[in-house]
C-alpha cells in the first residue's frame, strides 16, 4: 500500500503536460527545502534548463532524479539557449528551468526564456517554492505593511547613495540582494543617507547551517558585521524598515516652516499652499492651514 506521500507524487506527476516550461524554485540552502510538486516534475522532466548544471546535478543526486538532458542556462547564454529551449517545447516535450537557489528569474537568470514562452504562445507553469525574498520577510518582524522588492544596488556608491536617498521618508519596507564583498560599502552608505538609527534586517547564508537573522538600528549593524569577518561571506539579504514617523510639531510651527508656508500662500491659494507644505515636511497640515488662516487674519486687520 501506497503512502500518502506517494500517491501526492504521482498525482503531481499525472498532471503534467508536454510543451510546457515548468519554472521550479529550488532550496537556497537546505536541501530539504524543496516541495513534492517539484520534484515530481524534476523526475517527469524531459530537459533541465540550469544556471550551473554541476550546483543542480547535485540536487539531482541527493533525491536519486536522473534526467535525459541537463543544459545550462545563465546570463551569458540565455538569449542563445532560447531558441533551443522553444525548439524543445514545440517537439512536446516537459522543459524544466531551474537556478542555482530559489525562483527563477528573479534577480536570477530566466526571465529571457519565460518572456520567449509567452511570446510564443507556449504554456509557462511557475511551482513555487524557496526564495530568498520571502524567507527573510518572514523573519524579519517587519512594521510596514507594503514591501519593495529592489534586488541588487548599484555598485558605486555614487549612485548607491542617490538611490538610497529617494527612501529617505518612505512608508514602506525595502528589500535588497546584496554581493558579501559590498555589505560593509551598503551598509556604510546606509548610515550615511538614512542615519544611524534607521531599523535593518541581515538575513546571510539562510537555511545554512551558519545562518544569520539580525535585526538592528544600522550603526549597530555595521559595527556589528564589521566585527566579524563571518558576517562578510555568503549571500545576502538586507531589508530596510521604513522611516520612523516624523515628529509632529503639535505645539506650533518652527521658523523654518512658518517662512515656508509663508512663501507659499504668497503663489498659490491658502489650501494648497498647506497642503504642500505638510507634504514637504511631514507636519500635519492643520498646523499649517491655521498658521495661513493667522497670517491672512493679520493682513485684514492691517488694512
């Protein structure tokens, strides 16, 4: 007699249909980190379109699939390998792209041969699975409600830095992918743009067996991994909380805005003028719209 987990793999198995690009996550570390659907269609695959065809074989190996034809597939040859790929698919046959760790495609190779499928008319089928993005969300303890996903910064620190200063005072969460050779350069850039205190995720080699799960303000963090040359290795995920709330002048305007939205109420109509003033400041705008309400009150009596 069957075991429930047996017949749930030969279900999944049963389900497959020919000329169609499977897009299977696979673990990002443990091994074990893989779901029955996707090895049910590992093991039903007739090609395996892989980053590293040797870090997959492994994976092969562990869970004794063998396939007829293990093909990689990496940024430099994925515009090529396309037409192989689509050749393949119009013969019938189950296509299988995998990357090293995780969901193709995203911030991975792939994406090129999905596009190509859709373009084409041909069945794309993702099996989700591991990824890198949601395991560290899921650890992280995160208050913002919303989540960008950014994937790599840029490796200068020009640029780094520009882009980091456009979330400054966002209301949402940013996730990252960062090189472990640059989290020390990120994560000094960070406390340049963002401050000191600004609330930071390190998720390093999840699921490993020397993995890292550190939340802390983002001085702390990089004194932290500066520390320990461990922290400099493996792949990592760096997520930025989003910006503490401003502080609320709720017992009156400094000069600063009280000049501000005088400027203002000089150009355009009172409500307006409060309006923009809250949004470039953060301050509630009530503040601002009785500030101008005093200031027109005061030039009536003058007259």
């Amino acid at each position: 007699m069957h075991s429930p987990l047996f017949q749930l793999f030969t279900d999944a198995q049963a389900s497959l249909q020919g000329s169609t690009l499977y897009v299977v996550a696979t673990p990002i570390g443990n091994l074990t980190d893989i779901g029955v659907r996707a090895l049910a269609v590992l093991a039903a695959a007739d090609v395996v379109c892989a980053e590293d065809t040797r870090v997959t074989g492994q994976l092969l190996r562990a869970y004794g699939i063998h396939v007829p034809t293990l093909v990689s597939v990496r940024e430099h040859n994925e515009r090529e390998q396309c037409q192989r790929i689509m050749q393949w698919l119009q013969e019938g046959k189950k296509v299988v792209l995998v990357s090293d760790a995780g969901t193709p495609a995203i911030s991975d190779p792939g994406a090129r041969v999905v596009q190509s499928c859709h373009e084409a008319g041909l069945t794309v089928c993702p099996i989700p699975g591991p990824s890198a993005l949601t395991t560290a969300v899921a650890g992280a303890g995160l208050q913002a409600a919303q989540v960008l996903f950014y994937g790599f910064l840029p490796p200068k620190m020009v640029a780094r830095q520009k882009l980091l200063q456009g979330w400054q005072q966002v209301d949402y969460a940013v996730v990252l992918y960062e090189a472990p050779h640059r989290i020390v350069d990120c994560l000094q850039d960070i406390v340049t743009v963002l401050g000191e205190q600004r609330l930071l995720v390190l998720g390093r080699e999840l699921t490993k067996t020397f993995e890292t799960l550190r939340r802390l303000p983002a001085a702390e963090l990089l004194a932290w991994v500066q520390a320990d040359s461990n922290q400099q290795r493996g792949e990592c995920v760096l997520i930025i909380e989003q910006a503490p709330p401003r502080a609320q002048a709720d017992d009156g305007l400094t000069a600063e805005q009280q000049q501000l939205l005088q400027t203002l109420v000089r150009a355009v109509p009172t409500k307006q003028a409060a309006q923009l003033a809250a949004e470039l400041t953060g301050v509630k705008r009530k503040l601002f719209y009785d500030y101008a309400l005093q200031l027109k009150a005061q030039d009536d009596d003058a007259e």
